[in-house]
C-alpha cells in the first residue's frame, strides 16, 4: 500500500506560530504563511479539496468575514469547514466566569471575554454565507463546547 500524500497550506494570522509548525502527519507536504485574505484568494481555484477554518471568523469584521468565507468557498473543490466561537449571554458568562476561576492570566481573562463579545450567532454566520454567495451550508451548534460548525460549499451541491 502507498502512503497518503496530503499536502496542506496552513495560513495563521502571526509568524509566530506559523514558523515552528510541523507536518501533522508523516508523508505530507505543509506550507505555512501568514495569513491574509489575499494570501487566500492567491491560491489557484478548486486548489484545495477542502478549506478548514479554526478559531478564526471571530477576529474579522463582517465585511471581511463574509470575504473571507467567499475565499475559502472559490479555493476549495469539496467543500469548506469553519468552527469557531458561537455568541450568547450564557457563553460569555462561562467564559467569563472560567476566566476568573482558573488560573488564567490578565491577557486570558481580558481576551477570553472579549472573543465571545465579537464572535458571530448561527445566524449571523447565515447572513455572512449570504453576503459571501455561499448558498450550500449547514451550520451546527454545539452549545456546550460554545461553538458552532459551519460546513458548506459548491462541492455540496454536486
């Protein structure tokens, strides 16, 4: 049997964490950069099978979300997946809550909060797939881990 080839383009918002980044398996190809829509949209169409997205819709402003969305949508031939935080009253009072209780540091117990204040609601995330032209898209909310799941694309439609 061969082995699996995978060769994965991974974008992160710092160079810190895109420098030391190693392949998350054997036999793949990994090329980090720094992240920027445009590093995005610089990817040949249909490059990719699929686009992933962690952690990362919550840091964009809307019109910048939903051109974001749109990017991963046109580079990926399968389909596109983006988990992130999911805002309501009762995330951010956990998350506010944890904060403080753990042993988290003033950067964590400011940042944590605030994550959850700029985050997207499902339906928003609606309203941005909209505005991105993304019209194939399931979004799934896993209300105990304080997120949702966002599975879409032209790849679903085949």
């Amino acid at each position: 049997a061969s082995p699996l080839t995978a060769a994965i383009t991974g974008l992160s918002r710092s160079n810190i964490s895109v420098r030391p980044a190693k392949p998350p398996m054997p036999y793949s190809v990994y090329s980090p950069s720094p992240f920027s829509a445009a590093a995005l949209r610089s990817q040949p169409a249909e490059k990719m099978r699929f686009a992933i997205s962690a952690l990362t819709l919550h840091h964009l402003e809307p019109a910048a979300a939903a051109s974001y969305l749109a990017a991963m949508d046109a580079v990926a031939r399968a389909g596109l997946v983006v988990n992130d935080l999911a805002r309501s009253r009762t995330a951010l009072i956990l998350v506010w809550l944890a904060t403080r209780v753990l042993a988290c540091g003033r950067l964590s117990r400011h940042d944590g909060p605030l994550s959850v204040k700029r985050a997207y609601t499902p339906d928003e995330v609606r309203g941005l797939c909209a505005r991105a032209g993304l019209r194939h898209g399931v979004i799934r909310r896993y209300a105990p881990l304080l997120r949702y799941c966002l599975v879409g694309g032209r790849g679903l439609a085949r």
